[in-house]
C-alpha cells in the first residue's frame, strides 16, 4: 500500500518518487495545495476504495498520515 501511495502522489504532484518517503510533507516537501490534495485524495479514494472525510484533510500532513488514515477505514 505505501509504495501506490508513493506512485500515485508522484504520478498527481509530478515529483520523483525518489523524493518520497513516509516523513514527506505534503504542502512543504511536495508544494501540493489544497486543489493538488483534492486531486491526490480523489484518486486514493477509488484505487484504495475509501471515502475520505473532507473535514479530516487537516490532519493529513504527511505520506505517513495518508497511509494511516487509509489502514484505518480498511
């Protein structure tokens, strides 16, 4: 799961997957906004098939979070 994680913000944010890791932050290290995470969140959503809330996106910081988050609603 961590490494299509990986895959898909590479893919979404046009980064190296090489400069991706689980202590990547997502605004700092990969200058994602908040329309490039709306983007990142909707095709999690359909390859990991789970509904992200909106309101959770805040607590969302890093590729760590992104992967916790989706563990927990699997």
């Amino acid at each position: 799961m961590e490494e299509k994680i990986k895959e898909i913000l590479a893919e979404e944010l046009s980064v190296d997957i090489g400069e991706i890791n689980l202590e990547t932050n997502l605004k700092d290290d990969l200058n994602a906004d908040s329309i490039d995470m709306m983007q990142v969140i909707d095709v999690l959503e359909q390859e990991f098939d789970v509904e992200v809330d909106t309101s959770e996106l805040a607590n969302i910081q890093t590729v760590g979070d992104i992967l916790k988050y989706i563990e927990s609603r699997k």
